[in-house]
C-alpha cells in the first residue's frame, strides 16, 4: 500500500517543479532576447543618426549644388560619390535628398531606410527576418519613426516598436519600447 | 492494533523520494540559475558600456557639427565654435544618447575639453593638408602647365653665362672707345702744347741769337776801342806839340791866339773822346763774362726748347698711335673671337638653318606620337633648347658687331678727316730735325767765341718749323663732333629716353596698392591674445641682396646722367654697365640657388599642397577693384570675399612715388616693422604670406622688388634677342651693350609694374613694352590697369617716342597706336601668361619655408577671424589658440543591474575615454 501511494510521486514533482524551473529559463531566454533586440536597435540607431547627420554635410557643399559652390567643390563632390556610391546605386547608405528640410513622413522614411541599411546592409527581407527573430512585432513593419523630427539642426531619433516575449505562455502583453538619440546635423 | 513509534532524527522530514527533485533543483539549480543570471547581467553591462562608447561617439560627432562655420567656408578649417558651451552642450547629447537603453545607463559626471588647437602648426599643417589632398589637384591641374613652364624657364637662368661674357665684350669695345677719345683728349693737348711752343721758339731763338750775337760785336768793339785809343792819344801828342809851337810864338796875332784857342779845344776834346773810350773799353771789356754766361743761358735755354719741342712731337705721335691703335682694336673686340665678320655671318646665318631643321624634326616626332618622356624626343627637345641659346648668344654677338661697326665707321670716317694732313714720317722728320738742331746749337763753344766768331743766323740755327702734328682746332672740332654725336645721335636719345622713363615711372603711384595699406595692431593682440599665434614671422629673405641691387642700380643711373663731355659719357656708360651687370650677374646667382631647389622642395606634393592653399585662398592687390572699392575673391573653399569681409583702410599713406629704386628699399624697410591700428589686412594677404611684415604697404613693396628680380633674370635672353631691341641698340652703335644693359634693367621693371598692377605677364615674353610696337600696348596698359589718366600715361610713354623718332627714320607713334588699338588690345589670357598671384605661388613655392607660410597662416586666420566675429558682434573674442579640432571627454557612468543584490556594486561603475576630432 505504502508503494502504491507513493508511486509517481517523483514524477508528479518533476512535472511541478522541473516546469517552473523550465519556464524561468525560458523567461530568462526571453529577456535575453530582449536585451539583445535593444542592444541592436541602440547600436542601429546611433549608427543611423550618425550617418545620417553627417550626410547632410555632403548634400549641402557638394552634391545638392553642384556647379554653383565652385568648380573644385563640384570635382571633389565626384570624386566622393564615385568613391562611396551615389544615392541611386546605394539608397540604404546614401541620399541625396534634403530629407531635413520635409515633413515627419519624408524623416521617418529616410531613418528606417538608413536604419536597414546599418542594420542589414540593406537587405529588408534580412532587415525583417532579423527583426522577428529577436521578436520585434512585425518585424520592419512594426518599426516606427514617425515621432522622430528635426529641430535647431538636431535630429532627434524615435525609434518605437514592440517586443514580444519569446515564451509567452500567458500571453503576457507586448513590451512597448521607445529608443531616443540626437546628433546635430553637419550643415 | 497497536502501532509501533517511530524514533525521531535528523533525516525524519526525509520521507522517502518525496520532494527529492524539488531539493535537487533548490540545492543545484540556484546556483545554476544565479551564475546564468550574472553571465545575462554581464553580457547587458558589456553591451551597455559598447552602447555607452558608441553613444559618446554618436555625441562627439554631434557636438564635432557645431564647428566654426566662417573658419569653414573661409578657410576649409575644421574647428569648434567659440561660442558654444561645450560642457553643457556636450552633456545634454549625451543625455539623450545614453539613455537609448532605458534606464540602463547613469551617467555620473563628465568631463569635456578640447584639444589640438589651431594655432598649433602640426594640427594646421595637417587640416590644410587634409583639405588640399582633394581640392589642390584640381586646382593645380588647371593652373600646373603653366607653372611648371615657368620653373622650368626658371631653371634656364643659369645656362646665360655665355650672354654675360658677351656683353662683357661690349665693355671692351666701349674700352677701346675710351681710349680712342682718351687719346683724342691727350692728343689735342699735345697740339696745343705744340702752339704754345711755336711762340717760344721765336722768341727763344731772338733771345740766343741777341746773346750770342750781341757776345761778339763787343768782342768787336774792344778790338775797335784799342785801335782807336792809341791813334787818338798819338793824334792828342801832335796836338799838344802843335798847341806849344803855337804858345811858343811871341808875338801871337788874332790869328795865333784864335788857331791856339781851336787848338786846345781840339786837346780838350781829344782828351775827353780818350776817355770815354777808355771808360768803354774798360766797361767792355767788363762785361764780356756776363755776355757769356748770358750767351751760354739762352744757349742751354733754346735747346732746352729745342728738346721739349722734339719730345711734344713724338709724345703727338705716341697719341696719335694710340688713336690708330684703340680704333683697330675696336674692330677685334667687336668681332669677340669670331675669325673675320663673314665668319661671324655665316655661323650664325649656319647654326639658325640647324635650328629650323631641328624644329622641323621636333614637330615630325609629334605628328608621328612621340611624348616628352620618350628619350630622342627629349634629347632633341635638349637639342632645340641648345640651338636656340646659341643663336640667341651669336645674333647678340653679329648685332653688337654691326652696331659697333656702323659706331666706329663714322668714328673712322672722322678720324680720317682729321688725320689728313698727319704723316708720322713727316713728323718723325721734324723730331730728328729738331733733335739736329739742337745738337747745332749745343755745338756752339760760347766761352771761345771770339770777335771774329760767326754770327748766329736764322737759317742755322731756327732752320726747322713746328709742324707735322694736327692743329689742336682739327682735334678738338672732331671731339666736338663726336660728343655732338653722342648727345644727340640715337644712343643719347636712347639712354635720356630710358632714364626719363625710369625717372618717371619711379615718381607714380603704382609700386603698392595705397588703399591696401593696414599696419597690424600687434600691442592688441600682445595685450589681448598674448600675441598672434604664428609670433612675428617677418622674413627679410633675400632684402639684403635687394637692397645692394637698388644702391649699385642708383649709382649706375647716375654716373650716367651726370656726365656731359664725350668721354665722361663714355665713362659714364662704362661705370653703368660693369656695375649692372655685376648686379645682373649675382641677382641670376641668388635666383640660381633658389631655382635648384625646386624638386627637393616639391618632395612628396606637400609643399606644393599647401602652397597652393595659400595662393588660392588669400587675396592679394590684384583682387583690389578700384570701381568697387573693395577686395573681390572666389577663394579656392568657395568663399566669396567682399566689402563686409575685410576693412576698408581710411588712412592711406601719402607716398606719391620714389625718386630711385632705393628710395622704393628704404620705403619698405622703414614701412617693415611697424605698429598700427588695424585688425587684419585690408586684402594684401597673400604678399603678407611672402614676406610677413605687419604693413600692408611693405609686403607689397617687397613682392614687387622680388619679382622684379626674377624678371630681370629670367628675361635677359629674351630681350638681348629681341629684334626691336637690337635694332634700337644697333643704332646706339659704340653704345649699344650700354642699351641692351638699360633694357635689361628697365624693361622687367616695366613688367613688373604692369604684372602687379594686374596685367597677366609670360615669364619670358615674346613683346618688349618699350620697343617701338609694344609702347602703344605699354601706354594702353599703364591707363586702364594702374590708375594713370590718359595724359599721365601718354607723358610716360613720351619718354621713348622721342628716343624711337631719332633712331628711326619713319616711326610713326600715332599711326601704331591706332593699330594697337584696332588690333591688339585684345583682352584674356593668352597661354603660357601667368597672373600675379601665380608668381605669387612660385615665390611661397621656392622662397617662404612651411615653417614661415604655417605661421603666417595661423596669423591671417587669427586675424581675419577675429575681424569679421567683430564685425558680427559676436560675444566672445576669436583666438586661434581655443579653436579646437579634438574633442577629450571622460564620463563616469553606472550601469543599472536586474540582480538586486548587486545594486550598487563598485564593479557596475566605469569611467570611459574618448577622443574624437575632425
């Protein structure tokens, strides 16, 4: 009788605790994940508002005027982008567009473009595949820019996006993040 | 039933397996759990601090943005605004960057400065060097064909030597022409001496002949005397016998007494006569020794004369040699080596067929694609170049011939004329002749002429005239003819014309820009900046040299104007040209030293990098437009210098000209170290950069006298070549290397005026200004481009009109003054013509060390920047000294932990460096 009641005692206790312990793991997995979506949407973001701010710099002296700054600024400015690619050949690295001066849309568009390029090298299926895989809702779609603006020559980055836990047993809600960066445009 | 109790121990709670895995998890997993969670908590903290550095990079670069915009735009300097508040600014982005992960990141404190400033020359070299590694190709590929022509005409300086030694020979022939005239002067001093004596040898020869003469006729008087006496004393004896017959008789009748007293006046007058004879005979006899000794003077005295006479005319002769001689050698000096003038000819007329013939093969590798690195085409481009040096020195040599030739033809002509009536025979005669005679009269035994001595005589001992020689009227009318040759015949025009224009030129304002005339405040910045970054970089460079030149070029001009005989011209001429061509000759040395220097300081572009920036970036007098009033500058970063950029100088200095070159040195020096009132240059920056002084006025001064130098160096061929000159020169005849001297001098500084003034010039032009076809071009010039009315222009070129009209038949002034301007006023640049701020290039390129140009720069951005942040009113005071290209920043941050018990942990602190820049 003793062993009769005893029996799958363990096992019962294994399903009990082994499981907690499982899904702690498995949380801890998750906020992993989550640290590490952050990280590289930090690190994407600081290199995007670099790149991006300093890239004003070549629109204003050597692109965007080219002939009226001076014949040596229009040489150098060939120069530069047979040397780094144009805008049509490299839309991800480089614009020529004076995205500062439109409205939220036209920022918002020219970040995430940039922002894929520094995140992917400019592949979007790579970009959003990426993405889902460190759980961000929607992937590239669920990037959202369009808070970021451009004011006193600053660009002001904000990245919003969700992240979803990688096990989410109870269906926990998503975790809302919002990444700010500033840089000063090189105008 | 009755139950057994069970004994209590320590493992009594154990039952069984129940809660083993529990236990096993609680005991294993804990540990477990806690090390993955500090590897998770580790791997955030070591993401968070890459986030942080990346943030701090992503911040430096955004506070790198707020960079100094007009040291930018005007300069292509990076550097951060002085007016930002770096600590504040830098913290605030650093804020918002930080916190890109959450709450992750605490920023402590942070620490922000900046560095490498730049005033600082390594941290300027390198940004300018930086700027000009993209920028100075292009510029320099537009600009380089040019100067690398020029350095390449420049490094031609020294293979003139020859052209040198020829003109040298131009001074032999003025030589021989001196002492042509020297002789001419000696000769006619001789011939008056000669007049002179014509009257002293009639009245030498009366004085002997009367001593001598009058000797014997009292010889022959004591002869006479004592005759006489004896006969008159025996005639007295009969008288007195007579007169005592008479006495005697007793009975005198009126007849006896009147026959006695006849008698006694007869005795009384015999006695008397007897006396006096014997007195003069006594007296004679006397002074016959005196007569002797007097005899024997005028004797030693007129053949005295004799012998000057016979000396003057072989000293006549000797001139008269030396006038034959000085003529001959004229004809050797001017043939310069050269066999006969045929040879001359057809040397020359040879080595121009070479010429063409290599041109023509030159020109056939071309068409075939030959390049200049290809070695025969480059060995017959050395061949070319050879050929045209030898041409140039022969048609140097042929012309100098001619012209002397054609001088000393009618110096020969006029020399025949007066050497009519001249035979050295015949004088040579007449010295022997007089030598006989005075032999004849030294002959003559004075102390044994006796009363029946020969009397002296014309026709022995005056038998010889003064003749043979050329009247002193002849020589002095052909001294007179040739003086009148020189002042008014073509070298005389020549010459008054090139020193009027010299002259002239000198007294206009034309040498500086007057409305560029700031002196630095360097108390300001002393008191304020504790001085200007670059220090005081004020080179004198080759000023010494400068000033040896205007002093020697000064006394040249007036050893020339000051004279007024033939041969005081001559002289003049003489002095003139060895001294300036000893300048001439140690200007091309100095110049030489500096040429060949040229690739080793071309070494690995640097040099030519940042001189380029220099030349491109600074304005100099000839962006001064006088219809603005203001310094008008693309510059090469693209900056547009206008009114608003630099000042206005209100305080122009009255310096209306300069008497001579020296005064122009002495201007500069006393300009050079001076103090004024001015922030920065009103727009001769670029002549700053050359020479470093705090006056405006002085650097330009200085740049002008430099490139003038140059000019005259390198130009020397090309005048001595230059048809117009050698024709000009040729009718100059005997003075024709004194011309091409004064062009040597004269027409580089013509140039040099012009080129400063903002007429773009060849280093080596093919036109000479003061010829008679470029003066139309040179008067046009001097009106529309230095400030000159039409009248002062038309004055100036005046000067040489008239110097044109009489050494050509049918010069026409007015009627190439209209071709000019129908024709040749054609505007542009043509090629191979370089402006003045590309000479200015050259000049920071051969004479300005990178240690002087970094100095000047720093101290031109210092002090322009400062200008024109004044001007905006901006709330701080530039200094180079705080315009930062780096940027220090240590942060302490804290990075905020999930685990609980590690809060606060002294590991989860760090300090973080970084150093960004532009």
């Amino acid at each position: 009788m003793v062993k009769d009641t005893q029996r799958g005692a363990i096992t019962l206790e294994a399903c009990v605790s082994v499981l907690s312990f499982l899904i702690l793991m498995l949380m801890l997995s998750s906020f992993f994940v989550i640290f590490m979506a952050q990280n590289v949407t930090a690190h994407t973001a600081l290199q995007t508002s670099e790149s991006l701010s300093l890239d004003v710099y070549t629109t204003n002296k050597m692109m965007v005027k080219e002939g009226t700054i001076g014949s040596t600024s229009g040489y150098v400015g060939q120069f530069v982008t047979k040397l780094f690619g144009s805008a049509e050949n490299n839309p991800y690295y480089v614009t020529n567009d004076r995205w500062y001066d439109g409205d939220s849309t036209q920022i918002a568009n020219t970040l995430k473009k940039r922002f894929i390029g520094y995140l992917s090298g400019g592949d979007e299926k790579d970009a959003d595949y990426i993405l889902k895989q460190m759980n961000v809702v929607d992937g590239i779609n669920g990037l959202d820019f369009s808070k970021s603006y451009v004011a006193n020559n600053t660009l002001y980055i904000v990245l919003n996006y969700e992240l979803e836990f990688d096990f989410n047993i109870w269906n926990a809600n998503m975790i809302s993040v919002e990444q700010r960066t500033c840089s000063k445009l090189w105008k | 039933m009755h139950m057994k109790r069970r004994k209590k121990t320590a493992l009594s709670c154990v039952n069984g397996m129940k809660g083993a895995i529990s236990l096993f998890l609680a005991v294993l997993m804990t540990p477990f759990l806690t090390i993955a969670m500090l590897l998770v908590e580790t791997g955030r903290y070591n993401s968070a601090v890459s986030v942080f550095d990346e943030a701090l990079g992503v911040t430096s670069v955004s506070i790198l943005a707020n960079y100094d915009k007009y040291l930018k735009d005007r300069w292509g300097l990076f550097a951060l605004d002085q007016g930002l508040d770096l600590q504040e600014t830098y913290e605030q982005t650093l804020n918002v960057n930080s916190s890109i992960m959450g709450n992750t990141i605490k920023v402590n404190n942070t620490i922000v400065e900046g560095m490498y400033n730049l005033a600082d020359p390594d941290i300027l070299r390198a940004q300018v060097l930086e700027y000009c590694k993209l920028n100075a190709p292009t510029k320099l590929a537009t600009e380089f064909v040019n100067i690398s022509d020029l350095i390449g005409k420049l490094e031609k300086i020294g293979s003139i030597g020859n052209i040198f030694s020829l003109l040298s020979s131009g001074v032999d022939v003025l030589d021989s022409g001196i002492t042509l005239l020297e002789s001419h002067e000696k000769m006619k001093e001789s011939a008056k001496k000669l007049e002179e004596l014509i009257g002293k040898y009639e009245s030498g020869y009366i004085d002997f002949e009367n001593a001598v003469n009058t000797l014997i006729a009292k010889l022959n008087r004591i002869i006479e005397l004592e005759a006489l006496i004896p006969q008159l004393k025996n005639e007295l004896t009969d008288w007195e016998a007579y007169l005592e017959e008479l006495q005697a008789i007793e009975e005198k009748t009126d007849e006896d007494r009147e026959e006695i007293k006849e008698t006694k006046n007869i005795i009384s007058d015999l006695k008397q006569s007897i006396r006096s004879y014997e007195r003069e005979l006594t007296n004679t006899k006397n002074s016959i020794p005196g007569l002797r000794t007097s005899a024997q003077t005028e004797q030693t005295d007129y053949a005295e004369l004799l012998r000057t006479i016979s000396k003057e005319l072989e000293n006549f002769k000797t001139q008269a040699e030396k006038c034959v001689s000085a003529a001959k050698s004229i004809q050797s000096d001017l043939l310069n080596g050269a066999a006969t003038a045929a040879a001359l000819e057809a040397d020359l007329a040879g080595k121009k067929k070479t010429l063409e013939q290599a041109k023509k093969d030159l020109a056939a590798m071309e068409k075939e694609g030959f390049s200049q690195n290809d070695s025969s085409y480059s060995a017959g481009l050395d061949y070319k170049l050879a050929l045209e040096e030898e041409v140039t020195e022969l048609e140097l040599q042929y012309g100098m011939y001619n012209a002397g030739k054609t001088g000393i033809g009618e110096m020969a002509d006029s020399l025949k004329t007066t050497f009519d009536n001249y035979s050295e025979a015949t004088l040579d005669e007449y010295v022997k002749a007089f030598d006989q005679l005075r032999e004849k009269v030294l002959a003559l035994n004075i102390s044994s002429i006796t009363a029946s001595s020969t009397r002296v005589t014309r026709g022995v001992y005056k038998s010889t005239p003064i003749a043979g020689f050329i009247a002193s009227d002849e020589i002095d009318k052909y001294l007179k003819e040739q003086e009148e040759e020189l002042k008014s015949g073509s070298l005389s025009a020549l010459v008054d014309g090139l020193v009027a224009t010299y002259n002239q030129l000198m007294g206009l304002s034309v040498f500086f820009e007057d409305n560029l005339s700031s002196v630095i405040d360097t108390k300001y910045y002393d008191q304020n900046l504790g001085g200007l970054p670059g220090g005081t970089a004020a080179d004198g460079g080759i000023l010494a040299v400068i000033k040896n030149v205007a002093s020697v070029f000064s006394t040249a001009i007036s050893a020339f104007t000051d004279s007024d005989s033939a041969l005081e011209i001559l002289l003049g001429l003489k002095d003139a040209f060895v001294q300036g061509l000893d300048v001439i000759e140690s200007i091309v040395q100095i110049l030489l030293d500096f040429v060949q220097n040229v690739y080793s300081l071309l070494t690995g572009y640097d040099r030519l990098y940042y001189s380029t920036y220099m030349a491109y970036n600074l304005p100099c007098r000839t962006d001064f437009s006088d219809t603005s009033g203001d310094v008008s500058l693309r510059t090469m970063t693209g900056y547009s210098l206008g009114r608003e950029s630099l000042p206005s100088d209100m305080n122009k200095p009255n310096i209306p000209g300069f008497n001579e070159l020296v005064g122009l040195i002495n201007t500069l020096t006393s300009y050079m170290g001076m103090t004024g009132k001015d922030y920065t240059f009103s727009g001769a920056e670029l002549e700053y950069m050359l020479f470093g002084s705090s006056s405006e006025i002085a650097n330009q001064l200085y740049v002008f006298v430099v490139l003038y130098l140059i000019r005259l160096a390198s130009n020397i061929p090309s005048i001595t070549s230059n048809v117009e000159v050698q024709a000009l020169a040729t009718t100059a005849t005997i003075g024709y290397p004194v011309v091409i001297a004064l062009y040597i001098f004269l027409e580089p500084l013509v140039q040099t005026v012009l080129l400063v003034n903002g007429v773009d010039q060849h280093l080596v032009p093919n036109k000479v200004y003061l010829s008679p076809s470029g003066l139309p071009s040179l008067v046009g010039a001097l009106y529309s481009y230095c400030k000159l009315s039409e009248a002062q222009a038309e004055e100036l070129g005046n000067c040489m009109v008239e110097a044109f009209s009489t050494s050509q038949d049918d010069y026409d002034y007015t009627k190439l003054k209209m071709e000019y301007q129908t024709d040749g006023s054609s505007s542009g640049k043509a090629l191979f013509e370089l402006s003045y701020r590309e000479y200015c290039f050259i000049l920071l390129l051969l004479t300005v060390s990178e240690k002087n140009q970094l100095a000047r720069l720093s101290n031109l951005v210092q002090m322009e920047t400062l200008y024109y942040y004044k001007q905006q009113k901006a709330a701080f005071t530039f200094d180079l000294k705080k315009s930062y290209s780096f940027l220090s920043v240590e942060a302490d941050i804290s990075v905020n932990q999930m685990l609980p018990s590690l809060l606060n942990a002294s590991r989860f602190d760090i300090t973080r460096e970084h150093y960004r820049g532009y």
